[in-house]
C-alpha cells in the first residue's frame, strides 16, 4: 500500500509538472518565443495581436529578442520572426532588419532586405546610412533595398551613383540595378561618371545610358570618347550602349556618322562595328562603309563588309552578303 501510494504521489507531481510546463510555453512563455518558435498556431496569432499592446520600452526589447529568432537555422523561424518584427512597426523593426545585412548567412540577409522593402519611404533614410557602412554586405543589400523600393527622389539615385563607383563588383552593381529601377537620372551624374577613370563607375555609366536609351548628345560624346578607352570592360560597355542607344535613335547614328568621318582608324573600325550591329536603323552609314570597302585599309574593309551584311537593308549589302 505504501509502495502504491508512493507511485501515485509521483504521477501526481509528474502530471502536475506537465500541466505546469504546457501552462508556460501557452501563457507564460516569453512573447518572442511564443512569436516565433512555438509550433502551436493560435498561440502564435495571439501572441501577433498582444504586439499591439505593447509600449515603446517593451516593443525595443522584443525587437532586440527576436534578432535571435530571425538568425535561426530553421527557415520557419526565420519566417515568424520577420513577421513579427514587422509588425513592431518601423522604428523598431527597420534597424533590426538592416543590421542583419551583415549575418554571414545569406538566407537571413535576403529576408531581412525583403521586409525592409515593405516599409517603403520609412526604410530610405536608413537605408542611405546603411551606405556608409563599413560592411560591404550591409552597403550591397541596403542598395538593392532601394532599388526594389524606387525612390523618385534625385538624392537618393545621386549618392546611389557614389556607392556604384566602388571596387566591390556586388556594391557596385546592386547600385547600377537599384539607379534603374529608381528612374530619376541626372545627366551631370551619367557624365561625370562616364568620364571617371574608375572602370566600375564608367561601365555602370554606360550601362544605364544603354538601358534608358539616352541620346543626350553629351553622354552620346562620352561613351563615344569611351570606345578608346584601354579598359577593354569600359570599350564593351560603351559600345554595347550605343548600340542600344543608336536602334532606337536616328540622332544617335547621326552623331556617330560624324565622329566616324573625322575620326582615326581605330575610332572608325570600333565605330563600323557598332553601324553593324545597330543594323537597319543605321542604313543612312552604308554610302561610309562602302567608300571603306573599297579602300586600302584591309581591316576597315573586312569591319565594312561584316557590318553591311549586317544592315541588310541595300542593294548592294545583299549583293555582298
């Protein structure tokens, strides 16, 4: 009987310390746990509403506890806390999720950018700190955070052009990306950074130019200048632009029918190749380029004979193709 009794004092205290421990992890669990890594649902979205409740001092240290949460290994986790943080509101989530730029997990920088994003306008002023930061992760992630946002604000793409100017390739191209989604261009930034010796800010440059179909005719006059350019990345990315440039833009072509008559035989050749290219809308070139097929300058004339082929659109073109 006392053996009996004995065991039924321990299943006592034994279902006891069960009732106890769910009665913790339901009700008196810490709320960034019971946020994020609880597998009971309703608890999670009971916990969801009570974030609302909270004051200023409570909301920073959840936000603070839900760092841990939010650098987990498992992606769920990771999920719950994002959300979470999100719905602690902007003064509290957005320096959390920028400072996780710098995990050296590339999954929690991802969807610490990807809720950045959804703060909109409340993430920029951040986020152009997060510019200067001295970790080239943070530096990348924040501008392709403002890329995806797209600022139409000149400030914001002008110091975006300053970070595309960096010798990191992701930094910079994350800038070149974000300068495009964002839209706004001011011209004097496209020159001064196709006339840079900087061969990251002068292809980014051209890129841009490319992409927009800008005919200004000074950015059209850099990159032509670019085509001499000994960087052979800085050369490719001027000519590929105006290529793209001179398909849609009859003054583009013009202007390069008139750098090509005045220019030396290496401006021409590079020059006689962007024409073939460009194809039909540079046709007006073909009256040039047959003066240099028939010339002495063997190399002129093979680039002639490539690119009317090319351009296709002339009695004697097709007669030579």
């Amino acid at each position: 009987m006392v053996i009996l009794g004995d065991i039924m004092k321990k299943s006592l205290i034994a279902a006891g310390m069960i009732v106890f421990v769910c009665g913790f992890l339901c009700g008196c669990a810490s709320l960034s746990y019971r946020l994020t890594a609880g597998e009971d649902e309703k608890v999670r979205l009971s916990a969801l509403g009570e974030v609302k409740t909270l004051d200023e001092k409570e909301k920073a240290k959840t936000a603070e506890a839900l760092k841990e949460y939010l650098a987990a290994s498992n992606s769920s986790t990771r999920s719950r806390a994002a959300e979470a943080l999100y719905n602690l509101g902007p003064d509290f989530a957005i320096p959390v999720f920028i400072s996780m730029f710098a995990d050296k997990n590339q999954e929690v920088r991802l969807i610490s950018e990807e809720y950045v994003v959804k703060f909109q306008d409340k993430a920029l002023s951040p986020l152009l700190k997060a510019l200067d930061s001295r970790d080239k992760f943070t530096r990348t992630h924040a501008a392709y955070a403002l890329g995806e946002i797209k600022p139409s604000l000149p400030e914001v793409t002008k110091r975006l052009f300053i970070s595309m100017g960096e010798d990191d390739k992701y930094i910079s191209g994350g800038a070149r990306d974000a300068i495009l989604k964002a839209g706004i261009i001011d011209i004097e930034d496209l020159l001064r950074a196709l006339k840079s010796e900087n061969g990251n800010y002068c292809f980014g440059a051209a890129f841009i130019a490319g992409k927009k179909k800008i005919d200004d005719k000074r950015v059209l006059e850099a990159l032509i200048k670019n085509l001499g350019f000994s960087n052979v990345v800085v050369r490719n990315s001027a000519e590929n632009a105006l290529v793209e440039i001179g398909s849609s833009s009859r003054e583009a072509v013009d202007l390069m029918l008139e750098k090509y008559k005045t220019g030396d035989d290496g401006m021409k050749e590079a020059l006689i190749l962007i024409f073939g290219k460009i194809g039909g809308p540079a046709s007006e070139t073909i009256k040039e380029l047959s003066v240099s097929l028939s010339g002495t300058n063997s190399k002129l004339a093979l680039a002639s004979a490539e690119s009317l082929c090319r351009i296709n659109s002339s009695h004697l073109a097709k007669q030579i193709c």
